[in-house]
C-alpha cells in the first residue's frame, strides 16, 4: 500500500514538474515530505523559465553573430571576409571638439581655446588624434610649431609636431594633420594645441585661426 502511494505521488509530481504552471507554496499537501518536495519543484520550475527566457535572448543574438572556422567574426552576415564584418551601417565612436574661431596670435604657448576632453579605455592602445585649422607662419624665412599634446605633454613614444615655415608669403589656408599617440595609460585626458617656432627659426609670428574659420580636434582609440 506504501509504494502504491509513493508511486501515485511520484507520477503526480512528474506531471507538475512538467507542467508549464508554477505552483504555488499553498499547493503542497499536508505532509512535511510532499511539501518540501512541492517547494523544491516550485523553485526547480521557476529557475526553467529564467533559463528558457535567457536562451531565447541567446538564440536570437546567435542568430545575427557567426564565428567562422577561421576566427572571423560576422554581424548580420554567416561568411565574414575580415576579421570583423558588419552587414550594414556601423557607428564609430570618435570624441571631437569643434569651434568657429576663434583666432590666435599666440607666438609659443597653449591655444586656450582648442581643448577635446578624452576617455581612454585601455592603457595599450593607441590615440588616433587629428587637427584641423587656419595655420599661418608670417615672414621671411620664419617657421612656426604646432604640436598635439596630452595632458600638457608631448605624445611618450612619438612628439605629434607640425612645421610651417614661410619664405615671404602669408598663406592663409586651413590644414589637417593626424598622428597617432601611445604610451598614453586609461583614464580621463585633455588634447590640447600648442605652438612655438620650430627650432632654428626664431622671432616667427605664428597664427592659429583666421576669419571664424572652422577648427576641429578628433580622437579616437585604436589598436
């Protein structure tokens, strides 16, 4: 009669562990064994439907992300070609800052007013740092520096420097230089402009801006 009942009890709990239903802890009967048992596959049921939720989320992300046998990685795409390849629009995150003027006669020192906020994640990579602006050198046989620094300092491994010497002229143009900064550890940073008269070259009359024209410092981190 025992094992009849334990049987009959087995079966009914295989059926509501099966069962899509959670119960609740009012469910259970009066013994302290078929409670517990109740109890325990209330909390067994509930962790399934957690697990069977997140294998949803998981098998849609899987189904947009294919690794090939050679280690590429495909977004939106099952044959990637390059290491990472992505099946449609891909946004980059660059830090910028930009202004209209405006303009600089400053000889040597910092151009104040050209300064991008940076966060760096990880201390092996590297600073991808461009500059665009009105860069003048005045007079005859004269040469004015502009150099890209981090926090004050010139780049560790490479100094980000510029030269424009002039012969007689006054060239107004606007320019863009890029360099790439290392050495640099993670963290909150500051690109800042510098200028000075380039070595050899002094008494120079430089000039940063001209007429509100557009400046822009970018960054960004790379490998």
């Amino acid at each position: 009669m025992i094992q009849k009942q334990q049987f009959t009890l087995t079966a009914t709990l295989l059926a509501v562990f099966l069962s899509p239903q959670i119960y609740a802890i009012e469910d259970c009967g009066t013994s302290v064994t078929e409670c517990k048992m109740w109890q325990t596959i209330n909390t067994q049921q509930k962790l399934i439907q957690t697990l069977t939720e997140q294998l949803k989320k998981v098998t849609k992300l899987t189904d947009k992300i294919h690794v090939s046998s050679d280690s590429k990685l495909g977004i939106g795409t099952k044959n990637p070609k390059a290491k990472l390849e992505v099946a449609g629009n891909l946004i980059r995150t660059i830090a910028y800052a930009t202004g209209n003027g405006p303009h600089d006669d400053t000889d040597v020192g910092q151009i104040k007013s050209r300064v991008l906020s940076f966060n760096k994640a990880k201390t092996y990579t590297k600073i991808r740092i461009s500059y665009t602006d009105n860069l003048r050198t005045l007079g005859s046989n004269k040469a004015c520096r502009w150099e890209i620094r981090v926090d004050g300092n010139s780049c560790p491994n490479q100094a980000l420097i510029y030269d424009y010497h002039a012969s007689s002229d006054n060239p107004l143009r606007s320019r863009t230089v890029v360099g790439y900064c290392s050495g640099i550890a993670a963290g909150s940073h500051t690109i800042g402009i510098w200028v000075g008269n380039t070595p050899g070259y002094s008494g120079s009359n430089c000039y940063t801006g001209w007429s509100n024209s557009t400046w822009v410092i970018e960054a960004e981190e790379v490998n």
